[in-house]
C-alpha cells in the first residue's frame, strides 16, 4: 500500500499542473514542476534551486530562529530577514538610553555587531525520504542520530508529509553565533504598525541584516570574538534592475502551517469557534499594552516585541474568519465531500472514512478548544512564569553553569517586564478564562486560590500583586527557597503547569483525528486524479511559484502591485509613533536625490517601496527571498493581504498576494538613512 502510494504521488505531481500559482513544493522534488515554471519564466535548472553535488539555492536560504527565513546576501555571510524576525534582537538591545527600535542600529564595523544569545540560522544540508526505510524496520531515532553524526553541527528531524502518508528525513547545519549588523528604525521597518499590518497599499521597509560567524574552519560554534563571518557555498545576488507586472517570482523559504486538505468540520472549528475566542482574548490583552505604551516610553520598550507577537496573529485570524465567510468554504467544502460519498459508497475501505473523520473532530474538539483557552489565558502569565522559572533556577548548584546560565536568561525576562501592566494583564486573562471556560472545567485549584481571597478575580489579583515576591528579581533573590515556595505566585504557577501540555498545531493534527487522515488522503487522491496535492506546511524548506500581480480589490477597485516613497510621504504623521517617519527621509524625499535608487514613474522620480505577487505563503515565510527568472534577490518576503489570510485552508487565486519589499529601497535605506553603503558594497559586489 506504502509503495503504491508513493508512486501515485510521484504521477500526480509529474502529470498535473497546480491550480493557479497554488502550491508549496518539496525543493528535492521541483523538477516535476519545472515545466510550469518555465512556461512562466523561470530561466534556470532544477540542479541550481536544489543539489546535493553542488552549491544550489537551498545553500543560501536560512531558517532564522526556528520561526522565519533569512537569505544570504554576501560572501561574509551577510543574511538579511524581515525587521519583524529580528525583532526581538533589536529590541533586546534596545534601552531609552540607547533606542534602536526607535532610531535603528547600524553596525559601524565588524567589531560592533552585536551577538544574541539563543538566536541561531540552520541551512538545509539534505533531505531525503525515508518511508520505505521505516516500513523496513529502521527508527526515527536511529536515522536522525546517524545523519547528526554526520558533521559537526548537524541536527535532523524526520518530517510528516501527506498526515504520515510519507516522512522525509531533513538534515540543517547549525550555527549559533549570528550577529546583529543593521536595522532601520520602526517607523520604517514596521512603519504603519498594526493598523497598516495585513493590508494593501503597504508601505512597510520591513528588513534587517545579520551575519553568521563561524570558527577558523568555517564550522558552527557557539559566540567567541575570535570568529570569523562564515564563508557559504552559495549566496544570493542582487538585481537592481527593477520588476515588471507579469514577471516571474520564486519564494525559496519555510512556510510554517497549511491546512489545504481539512474536512468541512474543521473549517468550522476554525471559523465559528477557534478564531473568535482567540481573537476576543487578544483584543482585550492588546488594548491594555497598547495603552501602556502610550503612556511610557520605557514600556514601550520593554512590551514592543510581545505586543507584535499578540498583535500579528490577532488580526491574521480576523481576515481568515472573514476570506473564509467570502469564499463559502464550508459550504464548498460540504459539496466536496458530497461527491466524495458518493464515490466511495461501494469502496469499503473508504465508504467510512468522513463518518469516522466527523466523530473524531466531535470526540475532541471541546478538549483542543480548552487547550487553545488555557494558551491564550493562563499559559501568558509571566508572574507565574518568572515564579516557576526563579525557584528552578535557585534549586540548581549555586556554583553550577547551568544557574548561571538560568538567570542570566531570567534576568532578560525581567528586563522586559512591568509590575504593574502585568497585574492588569493577569487579571485580564483570568476574566476571559472564567467567560469562556464552562463551569464543569473550570480547575479546582484555581477556584481554590481566588476563594481564599474573597471569590473574586480582582481581589485575587490584588492579592497576588501585593504579596508576590516575584514582582522583581531582586525581591525574589532575597527570600529563602521555602519563601518562595509559598510566594501566591508560585501557587499559582503550580496551577498553571498541572495544565501544561504540547498542543498539536490544528485541531486536525490530533493523533485521533489525523489518524483518519492518513487513508482519507490516499483515498482524496484516487477520487480526485485532476488535483495537484502538495504536501501542507509544516516549516521544512518549500519552493513556490507565481508572478508581480495586482487584483481586483472590489468592483471596480484594482490595486496596482508597487508602492513608492510617495505613498509613505502621504501617510507621515509626527503625532502617531508608527507613521512618523525619520527626518532624513522626508528630507531625502524633498530632495529628491535618491542616486541610483530612483525610478521614473508616471512622470516624476520615486523610489520603488513594496510589491505584490501570487505567490502562495504562510506564516514562516516571512523574511524569504523573492527570486527573479535568474535566481536573483529582488525583494524580501513578509506579508499577506488581508483578504488573502485564509490562503492556509482555502487558496483563492484571484485574490490571494504575498506582499514583499522591493530590494531596491531596502538599499536605498541602508545607504541614504542609515548611511551604511559599506554593506550595499557588500551585498553588490
């Protein structure tokens, strides 16, 4: 059955052209789909995206932290991403004293780069696909330890594709010293903030730049100032030569999550049930960071990269429930697998296969919706984090490098953390926990704690603000373990960790759900022959495909797909913090001397600023690079049109555009703002 599979796999992926620009294709396998590439522009070789026998493109792509991509620019190992993945760098060191998210850091030379502990690029050394060799009797675990083995710095895992219908063995060399080069400030990097988040006309030069240091070999190895930038087989080059409506694009990154092949069941899950509550709860947490910030410079600071993290997934999901509501996909959905019944009727093996899916999604949905709750409510209270996290790390050898280590990472915690926004989170939170949670499940221990202080979840919360030791470090490192064993805080972390547990990443993705998955693709496959199945995301390295496109907004409303530097002229506003642009570019805009960055335009000299495309993204993808016809850099991907979010279960082509900055102001920023030609010379040469 295994062996039958694959090759019914390989048959549809040679024989059947993808819907529109549809599609996140395996590298090692892009060779089936290099005919379609062709015909829409693509001018180079299968060997050049993917080889193992010589440097390829996959060579110069990065998974960036585990979350983004990042591409390699330069000999020196120069990686650029989106400003939005190097967030949490910048912002680490940022202070009031020294605000890089406010005016942007560039890095002089070599000696002020500056290091990030924690932070690491992995670069695909291989895949390869392993089913038959685990049908044969061969372990996961044993197939990964061989290939970490085989060089220094390897790690591996063993993917899921098709719901286990294949597993492919990934092997990423790691490298841990990477290194913060330059950001512009926010107010280009993330200009327009969450207002402008999703949207189109975007205006957003959302790009940062990081080096890969490696050892006098050329090897990973953890931070020493002794390292030298590493030498990669292969980078990117970069066009200036500017793009066109119609021309070919290639995103080379690691998408995160798709669920292109869900049951009408899980759409409405997701739709009805999931996104509304997640989007409630982050509402409520969103408006009481919001107002802090406005009211604190130092809070601002400190909560800049957690109100983004909220922030980015919060107004995702709203243009999800709403492309999902305009493309009927439920209904849509329902029909499919009509005729599906249909199809299956007199096929035993498969006649079940939606009865057996519906009553699974029944059986555990209530469970995964409770889990999803508890990780939008109690799992985000730091207090009970810093409390769980400071009584371990007092537990270890005082003269140990692991609790030097423990709180030296405890110590960045509490850098970013405000007592008294805390308390109206944590109080925020448990109200939206208690309005969401029924009451037969509602956890003993936690009604526990708020009856001992009056039943109420502002009197629990006064309480636990105004006796919790772990309200500042120091305070809790002058206390005794048994102390801080009693802390309120500490109490309620114990509650909080009895509810711990690793949630799948859908609700489809249940063991007792995605079991049913497994024959129901095979059989999807076999009903559907005229359908191109590519496997879902699930952050391993994919390539996909389309062109530069506007589209049809609304009825008579096209949006074209290039914005300039006028457009962020227009937008500048002193008075909002995200739309206040430097003084140097509105400068450089009355000047008009752009040199080499300007373009004639309708008439008049601009700079070219964002660019839409078809391609088909998803979170993870931010920060790819966005290829021409020849394989070189012309923009950095980080974005999604609103009405395109629902692309991860239902992909529309009229409508459904990445968004990318054009690589030409992303130049034009780091030599005209942040005065840094040194490195454009670096990424030109």
């Amino acid at each position: 059955m295994k062996r039958h599979l694959l090759t019914l796999l390989f048959a549809l992926t040679v024989l059947l052209p993808a819907t529109a620009d549809e599609g996140m294709w395996l590298p090692s396998l892009v060779s089936d789909r290099m005919k379609e590439m062709r015909k829409k522009g693509f001018r180079l070789t299968t060997e050049d995206i993917y080889s193992i026998n010589r440097a390829s493109m996959k060579d110069a792509v990065v998974l960036f932290g585990g979350f983004c991509t990042g591409e390699i620019v330069s000999t020196e190992g120069l990686v650029l991403t989106n400003h939005h993945c190097g967030y949490d760098a910048i912002q680490f060191h940022s202070s009031v004293e020294h605000d890089y998210l406010t005016h942007g850091f560039w890095a002089r030379n070599r000696q002020e780069e500056l290091p990030n502990e924690g932070l690491f690029v992995r670069i695909l050394v291989r895949m390869e696909d392993v089913t038959d060799r685990i049908a044969s009797g061969e372990t996961a675990g044993a197939i990964i330890e061989a290939a970490q083995r085989e060089g220094k710095g390897y790690r591996a895992s063993i993917e899921q594709m098709y719901y286990g219908n294949q597993q492919f063995l990934f092997v990423y060399q790691q490298f841990d010293d990477v290194r913060l080069v330059g950001a512009p400030p926010s107010s280009i990097g993330k200009f327009g903030g969450d207002t402008d988040n999703w949207i189109w006309p975007r205006h957003t030069g959302d790009f940062s730049l990081f080096r890969i240091y490696a050892n006098a070999d050329n090897e990973p190895a953890a931070y020493s100032p002794e390292n030298k930038p590493y030498q990669p087989k292969r980078h990117f080059r970069v066009s200036t030569q500017g793009i066109e409506e119609g021309d070919f694009t290639m995103i080379y990154g690691f998408p995160g999550n798709t669920q292109q092949y869900i049951t009408s069941d899980a759409v409405k899950y997701v739709q009805h049930r999931s996104d509304p509550m997640k989007i409630d709860l982050r509402t409520r947490r969103l408006d009481i960071i919001g107002a802090a910030q406005e009211a604190d410079p130092k809070v601002r600071i400190q909560y800049a990269a957690k109100h983004a993290n909220i922030a980015n997934a919060w107004k995702k999901w709203q243009g999800e429930v709403m492309g999902l509501q305009r493309l009927n996909t439920i209904a849509k959905k329902e029909a499919y697998e009509a005729r599906f019944r249909a199809w299956a009727a007199d096929k035993p093996e498969y006649r079940h296969l939606l009865d057996s899916l519906s009553a699974a999604y029944a059986a555990t949905a209530d469970w995964y919706c409770m889990e999803e709750l508890k990780n939008e409510t109690l799992r985000t209270i730091e207090l009970a984090t810093l409390a769980g996290r400071t009584v371990a790390a007092l537990k270890l050898d005082p003269k140990s490098e692991r609790r030097a280590e423990a709180f030296k990472a405890i110590e960045g915690l509490y850098k970013d953390y405000d007592a008294t926004v805390d308390r109206a989170l944590t109080q925020c939170v448990l109200q939206g926990f208690t309005d969401y949670c029924p009451e037969e499940a509602y956890p003993t221990s936690l009604r526990e704690l708020m009856a001992a202080q009056g039943g109420t979840i502002e009197g629990y919360t006064d309480h636990l603000y105004t006796h919790s030791r772990f309200t500042s470090l120091e305070a809790a490192k002058q206390a005794t373990i048994e102390e801080l064993e009693q802390d309120p805080a500490y109490a309620l972390y114990k509650v909080v960790r009895n509810t711990q547990g690793r949630l799948p990443r859908n609700l489809s993705n249940v063991k007792a759900i995605e079991r049913w998955y497994r024959p129901y693709l095979k059989a999807l496959m076999e009903f559907d022959p005229q359908r191109a199945f590519f496997p879902d995301a699930n952050m391993t390295l994919r390539v996909s495909y389309g062109a530069i496109a506007g589209y049809e907004y609304a009825d008579g409303e096209y949006h074209i797909p290039h914005t300039t530097i006028d457009g962020i002229i227009a937008k500048d506003n002193p008075a909002i913090y995200d739309y206040d642009i430097p003084q140097s570019l509105r400068d450089l805009y009355a000047s008009k001397e752009y040199g080499r960055w300007a373009i004639e335009m309708n008439g008049k000299t601009t700079v070219p600023v964002c660019f839409l495309a078809t391609n088909h993204t998803t979170g993870g993808n931010s920060g790819s690079p966005v290829l021409n016809g020849r394989g070189e850099l012309i923009g950095i991907n980080f974005d999604r049109t609103w009405r395109s979010t629902m692309s991860d279960i239902d992909f529309d082509p009229t409508l459904c555009r990445n968004i990318a900055v054009d690589i030409r102001y992303v130049l034009m920023v780091i030599d005209r703002v942040g005065g840094a030609g040194y490195l454009v010379e670096e990424m030109l040469r």
